[in-house]
C-alpha cells in the first residue's frame, strides 16, 4: 500500500518516541488489524517502564526551554506542520480510514480538521492575553497573565485516532507545554504516522527534544500517566468509566484532567421541523462513522403529528444504505472497529428487544463476500420508550431509537433524561421553540444546534459536554486557557506601602 510507504509505516515500528529518536520497546508489540478486511497492517512495540521514565525526563528538560521561545515563534513551528499535514493529507487520511474504519472521505476531513487547529493556533500564538484591572490602592497597577503549565499529557480514542490529539497538541505547544501522547492502542499506526510527521518539522527547527513525545500501550500505560506528578494535565478521551477512574486518580494527586467521554446525543423534531432536513441530519448523525463517533445520533425524540411521516422517510432512506469498504467512495457505511464492538452491538440490539423495542429496520452482523473481517453491521433502528435501560446508555454503533412526544416541554425532558450530556439539537422552523431549546430550561448539553445534526462541530467553537460526558472544553474559544495557569499581578509604583484592611505598623 503507498500511503504505508509514504508515511514511512514498516511492517514494525517502535512506539516510543521523544521527537526524532525513537526507542525500543519491552519486547512485546500492539498488532494492529485493519476492520475493513481483517488483515494485519503492522506491529508497534510497547513502552517500557523505563522507556517512559526517560520520556518523562527529556520532556521536562525540554519544556525549560521551549516555555522560553515567544508564542509566536512557537505559532511558527505549529504552522510548518499545518504545511506538512497538508502535503501527506490524502496518505494519512487513507491510513485513518485503513486502520480505523471510516470512510475515505471521513478519514481526509479528519486530516483536514488538524490542519485547521494548525491554522487556528497560529493565529492563537498572538493572542494570548490577559487583563488589566484598576487596584483599589494608589498607584498600584494589576494586571493577570498566562504561563503553561508543563507537561501536557494527551490520551486519544481509536474513533478519531489523529484529529483530537492535534486539536490538544497544537495550542498546548502555542501555549508553551510539551506534550506525551499516548495514542489508541486499537489504531496506533495513526499515532506513529504524526509523531514521524511532526519529528520531521521539529528536527529541522532545532525544537527541544521532548517537546512532542509518543508512548504505546494498553490501560496499564494510561495508569502510569494518571498517577505521574510530572504530568500537570491529562486531557483524555474515552469512555464515561475509563474517565471516572482517570479524573479519581488525577484528583487525587492535585493534577488537572479535561475529559471528553461519552455521548447519547438527540435531535428533538418538532412539527414545524424541515422534514427534508430533520431526516438528512438524523441519517449522518445516526450512521457517520458507523455510529462510532462520540457526537453520533442516538435517539431521535419526534412530535406525534409528524413521527409517522419521519419514520417512513428513515426507514427509505435506511434501504438505500451501502455498507462496505469505506475506501470505496460508493459506500456510506464501513466496519465497527474490531468484533468486541460488534458483540456490544449485538448486546444492545437485544437488550432493547428485551424491554419492548421494536425494530423497524432491523440490525445484524455481516459474513460473506466483503465482510471477511466480522466488523461490518447493518444499521438499525427501534422504536423504544425513554425509560429503557438500553436507551440511557451509549452504545458505540449504528442503533437508533425512536422517541415520542406531545409538548416540547416533553421533549426536553426526555432528551435531558440521560447520564450524558455533549451534543443535541432541534430541527424546528418555529422562533420560540429554537430559543426555548438553547435557553437555561432547554438543552443541558455542552453543545446544542438548531437545524443540523448533533454529529461533527467546527474547531471555532469549544467542544466539550457536561453531566458524565466530563465538562472539558478543547480546541476553538477559550479553550486554550485549560493549557495554562492563570496568575494574578500586582506592582506598587509608589513610595509607600498601603497595608490591607488599614494596619499599619509604626517603624
């Protein structure tokens, strides 16, 4: 396969690496097996304990002197690798769509969302600001500013094995953290395809080695990270559990987390809803990604006057589905990521029909010609009740369930009524019901749209959820602010020392 060679991807890699050096690994390896056919890509060796303490020590000598190059010059470096994405776009866009499973044109939009956040964080390195604030003492001036904070570790999931480490990475580096990445061990090619990429532009700007460090591992690495002082702040991506016993390890030793887990996104569909629209978003939300992305669309909650008419419109659209090899441009809907995500999804297909569910387009496992590699599943939907165990959990799959209601005060209550809380949406042509929808009594999501889908955002706006889904914010707004520490100034140009609440000592 070219795109292999270009991106310099051998039939073995070593997984740990400090910029340009790479190091050896502790004998074993992660094989990584592509979903679409089921053949083995290549092996990455694991970290070692001690390969990591040595990661660990290059990085903080490197992050003394990378806090000390000027924001824009950093802006600098991050842009050269916004150039060099540019250049390998199409080779690495076909490995994440290879390695992962998405679609072809998934996997390049996914190359495309990190040369944006490159673009964005070039323009970020000369905004960093902070305030100045009037001192209620004379002559005195306050003022706050921004310094980074370290080491920043970065823990990715396999769904967007290469776009939210870039999302992290590049205003962590504007900011002036270096950063330990530890990449999904379930697409790991992904991971040492960029860290050989950004070596490439490092290197060749005399970059602190250390400051883009790559680790390879299953859970056990993650817990080394989660109990490290070393590293000030993990930012992780992941499932609800693996967040709730990272975010307690990290709390517990005073470090700072941004956690990005679970979604179980909805889209209201009012009666004033643009059918054409409403169902077209329903569908990418529902089967993008194969239902693996964590802003897929879960549930859909319809008005009764319109449910009938929504339902006939997804069942048609469903039957013209093509699943198959997501290379192939002709295909919508290409494989889960390995047979443990087709067991889930087997699992939820009967746990709905256990409480009730009744499906009207139905699921199940493909075999045969194409489908070699067991990961290929038709998308499905249920009508269900929102009370439904199966129906308040994320299920990382193409299963959609379909929810009543009368009011849309009903509506918000229902799609409220689930752990999690990332992204949601209304399709509704009515002014009130759209402002009602984004106002405090409406959606409690971190994001939520009026007339498109929940599935995707742009790196603009801060992206993040509440409730279980963790409440961390990461790429476009503010977002940079979770990647530095905030310290408050004060300078007395005076001659005399004003002392607080009025004490004075007579010297």
């Amino acid at each position: 396969m070219d795109f292999l060679k270009e991106l310099s991807i051998r039939t073995d890699n070593r997984g740990t690496s400090t910029g340009s050096e790479w190091m050896n690994g502790n004998g074993k390896t992660l094989e990584s097996f592509s979903p679409v056919d089921g053949k083995r890509i290549a092996s990455v060796s694991i970290t070692s304990r001690v390969a990591y303490d040595a990661v660990l020590d290059r990085a903080l000598k490197a992050f003394q002197v990378w806090r000390t190059w000027p924001a824009p010059k950093r802006g600098e470096i991050v842009r050269q690798v916004g150039e060099a994405l540019r250049v390998k776009k199409q080779a690495l866009g076909r490995l994440v769509s290879y390695e992962m499973g998405k679609s072809l044109q998934e996997g390049l939009g996914e190359v495309q969302e990190m040369i944006d956040i490159c673009d964005y964080a070039v323009g970020l390195s000369r905004q960093l600001h902070g305030f100045t604030m009037h001192s209620e003492r004379p002559q005195h001036r306050m003022y706050e500013q921004w310094h980074p904070l370290g080491v920043v570790g970065i823990i990715s999931a396999f769904n967007f094995p290469v776009a939210v480490w870039s999302w992290n990475s590049m205003l962590a580096w504007v900011c002036g953290n270096v950063c330990l990445w530890k990449g999904s061990e379930k697409t790991p090619l992904c991971a040492v395809a960029c860290q050989q990429i950004v070596a490439g532009i490092f290197k060749k700007n005399s970059v602190p080695e250390g400051v883009s460090c790559l680790i390879t591992g299953d859970r056990e690495i993650g817990e080394w990270m989660g109990a490290d002082q070393r590293i000030v702040l993990i930012s992780a991506t992941g499932s609800t559990r693996m967040g709730k016993a990272l975010g307690a390890q990290v709390a517990a030793r005073m470090g700072k987390s941004l956690l990005e887990l679970g979604g179980n996104n909805a889209i209201i569909i009012s009666e004033y809803a643009d059918l054409n629209i409403a169902v077209l978003g329903a569908l990418f939300g529902a089967v993008g990604t194969a239902g693996q992305r964590c802003t897929s669309t879960r549930r859909l909650i319809i008005h009764e006057k319109v449910y009938d008419q929504v339902k006939s419109k997804l069942v048609a659209a469903y039957r013209q589905l093509r699943i198959g090899d997501p290379l192939e441009e002709k295909n919508h809907v290409g494989p889960l990521i390995d047979k443990a995500a087709t067991e889930l999804y087997a699992n939820a297909i009967e746990a709905c029909k256990k409480e009730g569910g009744k499906f009207i387009v139905e699921g199940g496992i493909l075999s045969g010609n194409g489908y070699e590699s067991g990961c290929y599943v038709r998308p499905c939907i249920a009508e269900a009740d929102p009370g439904f165990k199966i129906v308040q959990q994320e299920t990382f799959a193409p299963i959609l369930y379909l929810l009543k209601y009368r009011t849309l005060e009903e509506a918000i209550e229902i799609h409220n009524h689930v752990p999690q809380g990332l992204s949601s949406a209304i399709m509704t042509l009515n002014l009130r019901e759209a402002e009602q929808f984004l106002s405090a009594t409406g959606s409690d999501c971190g994001i939520a749209n009026v007339n498109i889908g929940t599935s995707g955002a742009e790196i603009g706006g801060a992206f993040g959820g509440e409730k279980e889904t963790g409440g961390g914010r990461e790429s476009g707004s503010d977002a940079w602010k979770s990647y530095m520490r905030r310290q408050t100034n004060t300078i007395n140009f005076s001659t005399q020392l004003p002392l607080a609440q009025g004490i004075r000592f007579d010297l």
